[in-house]
C-alpha cells in the first residue's frame, strides 16, 4: 500500500485524468505536491539556493464537492485537456465572466469544467443540471471581461 501523501497525488492524477483526460504521460516533467489539502504542481528539478514560500502554483483544491483545478491550472493545462471543455461565444463568456446568468448545456456527468473562448481555456466552471456557471475569481472574471469589451 502507498505512504498517504502518495495516495493524494495518485488521486490527484486519477482526478486530471478521468475529469480532463489530461495524459499523465505527457506530464512526466512535473510532479503533483501535496500542501495543506490542496495539491501544487512544480517541475521536478526544484533546487535552488533561493529562499522562497512555494513551489510551482496551486493546481487542485480540496473542496466539499471534491477536487476543484484553479483558473490557472486549466489555463497551464491549455493543449493538454481532452474532455469537459465548454466552449464558448464571446456573450456566453461575457454572461458568466460578469455572473450574470449560466449557460444552458448538456453533458454527461456533472462536475467542474473547462471554459474555452476562441479556441483557449480561460478557466474553471461548474456543469449541473445543464446549466454552466463560472468559477473564474470574481476579480479576474471582471478584468478579462473589461478587455473583451474594450
């Protein structure tokens, strides 16, 4: 049986993989670190004579509904995910960025997914009951919603 912390990061891969249908093979340069509850992904060479805080960025939360990838993680993992993409129009994206309304979809499992406008991943959403709403931070969510209407 595996150490704990080994048990984390294997769930941590099993949950990119079968949510996003990310390749873990295609990941061999980083390694999934588990902090707090929450799961960092860095590069493998982390030596440095630096004093720093963290490593790498937050790539899984541990939430009530399970597992939630951060806006960044879905933005870094771009090319790499395979399924529970949502693609998106500009007003889609303008509607959910604001927290206006959700958007109407149907998919086959509930859970977080991956908001895509023009082609690139822009962040988290939630998929339930067909209905898409944005888990993209408020702040950023307004911001990139600035330039879009610019």
């Amino acid at each position: 049986m595996l150490p704990s912390s080994e048990n984390n990061v294997e769930e941590a891969w099993n949950y990119l993989e079968n949510r996003f249908g990310v390749d873990r093979e295609r990941m061999q340069e980083f390694r999934i670190v588990p902090n707090s509850g929450d799961y960092w992904l860095t590069s493998k060479q982390m030596e440095t004579d630096l004093e720093v805080e963290t490593y790498g960025f937050r790539l899984l939360r541990t939430t009530g509904r399970g597992l939630k990838p951060t806006t960044y993680a879905l933005q870094f993992l771009d090319g790499r995910i395979e399924k529970n993409i949502v693609e998106l129009d500009r007003d889609e994206l303008l509607k959910l960025l604001k927290r206006e309304e959700m958007i109407s979809r149907e998919m086959s499992e509930e859970g977080y997914v991956a908001l895509e406008y023009d082609g690139r991943v822009v962040g988290c959403g939630f998929y339930k009951g067909e209905k898409v709403s944005s888990r993209v931070p408020k702040g950023r969510g307004n911001e990139l919603a600035g330039v879009l209407e610019d």
